[in-house]
C-alpha cells in the first residue's frame, strides 16, 4: 500500500537507504511471488509495440525479469530477450516458464543490471516492468541507455495501487496498518488513478540528456483475491516482508478478518499500470 497520501502520490519509491535491502526479499519466496503477482493486460504489450518498436525479431533487454511476468509474452510474440535478474529463485522460475511457453528465442541471465557487462550487439529496447525502482538510481538510466542502438527505447512500466475495487476494505485495512506497521502514517488510503503523478521518470530521463520525450500510456485492472490469496499477495511486498514475524503476523490477521466476515472472502484491487517509453537520440 502507499506510504501516504502526500507522497507525490506514489508507492514505488524505496527510501535510497532501504532500497537494496527490501529488494533482496523478493527473491527469499519466488513461488508465491510468481502465484500471486497479477500480469499484464495484452493491450501493455500493444502499445510496447506503438510506441517502443517491441515487435517480432527485436532484441530486447529486460531489467529485472522477476518471475517472467512480462518476459513471457514478448517472448511469445517473437522477440529475442535477455532478461536479466539479480535473484536466482526468481530467475529460475522464469526460466521454468518461459520454457513452459516454448519460448525458444529467451534468455535469464543471474546477475545484477549495475554490474552486468553489456554484450557488443545493442538492443533495440530495455524493458523494466514493476522493477525499475529497485535498479540504483545513479546508474540504472545511463546504463539502458548504453545497452540501446541509436533510436532504441527504454520501456519502463510501473503499477500503482489506486482508488477502486473494494474501497471499504481498504478503508477498515488502514487501521490494521497504522496498529502494526509504525511505518504507516495517518490517513493512509490509495491515490485516484487520476491524482497518480508519473512526471518524475520523464524528468529523470531528460536529465539524463541521451533520450527524447517521453510517452506515457495508462491502463487500469481490477484483479479478484480470495481471502488466501490476498494474503499471499501482501507477502510479495518488501515492506510487509520487512516488518517483525509478530507484527507481519498480526497484520495479516487483522486484514483476513474483514475480507472473511464482511465481504464474503473475496475483494478486489485497482491497480493502474504505467508505461513510459523514452527513445534513445
């Protein structure tokens, strides 16, 4: 969940002094990550074709691959990818389902995207898909942009949760975070899809001076949890996983007793799904 309602409207910003160490927790339970993340809606892989040139036969570089959620289906529609992940959990169930896929022309490489050392053929695109965030920051523009050809785009897809689905839950779920976690501050609640501020990557691009303007595409999903799969959910989340096994614990018991008495062990979650794609000069 956000941090705040304050916060430039965000929650993909770890605090620099935390963003290592949080995310190195993904790759501590990769199967429940892999079984509880939502993927895609198809019209993401659409406009990566528009508007970042992501068609069959591109070479594309993906930056922190994950379980394969969004290396799949470029795979599937014929691209050639290296993805690279720093996790070997995670990197090896996305090998497992890109192999499940047939994807013969796919790639997981194990190794950090600071440190990996750029293969002599460039990409036509560098793809993040909801891990952008946790590649450091001095480096991880510049370095998309020394992978890609002249012309090539940097594809970076960030999901936020908004204002939808089952609104009165997450209404009664604050309180359980604001009892358990000392991190939540008063007030807490999703940002509407509209209030969401997605500028901060644009400038970070143009800062960079080696790419044009950016484009922004936008798309809403609202995904259905049980109350067990909710559950699952928020433990694929670095903070929830950071938080002490008593309070984790108690949080966890805290959100299940709603969703089971008052909304009948299912509700539903907004998410909005970003795609910003900056081609290289």
């Amino acid at each position: 969940m956000p941090d705040d309602t304050t916060y430039a409207q965000r929650d993909d910003r770890p605090a620099e002094s935390r963003r290592v160490r949080l995310g190195r927790t993904f790759d501590e339970d990769a199967e429940p990550y892999d079984r509880a993340r939502p993927g895609y809606p198809p019209e993401l892989y659409d406009d990566l074709a528009e508007l970042a040139g992501v068609r069959p036969g591109s070479r594309v570089l993906e930056a922190g691959c994950g379980t394969g959620r969004a290396t799949v289906p470029p795979a599937g529609r014929g691209c050639r990818i290296t993805a690279v992940e720093a996790g070997p959990r995670m990197a090896a169930v996305a090998r497992r389902n890109l192999a499940g896929a047939g994807a013969v022309d796919a790639e997981v490489v194990t190794a950090e995207f600071e440190s990996w050392p750029l293969p002599e053929e460039p990409f036509d695109a560098v793809v993040s898909a909801t891990a952008f965030h946790w590649i450091d920051p001095a480096v991880r523009t510049a370095g998309a942009a020394d992978a890609l050809r002249p012309g090539g785009a940097l594809a970076v897809v960030r999901t936020q949760h908004v204002r939808g689905g089952t609104e009165e839950f997450f209404a009664e779920a604050r309180r359980c975070y604001e009892r358990f976690d000392p991190g939540t501050r008063p007030g807490l609640r999703p940002p509407a899809a509209a209030d969401v501020e997605g500028s901060d990557h644009a400038e970070e691009a143009a800062r960079n001076g080696r790419f044009g303007p950016t484009v922004l595409r936008r798309h809403e999903r609202d995904p259905t949890y049980t109350t067990s799969g909710h559950l699952e959910l928020l433990l694929t989340y670095s903070n929830h996983r950071a938080l002490p096994e008593a309070a984790g614990n108690g949080l966890l018991e805290c959100v299940a007793g709603p969703i089971d008495g008052r909304y009948g062990g299912r509700v539903t979650k907004r998410y909005l799904i970003e795609l910003a794609v900056s081609r290289g000069r």
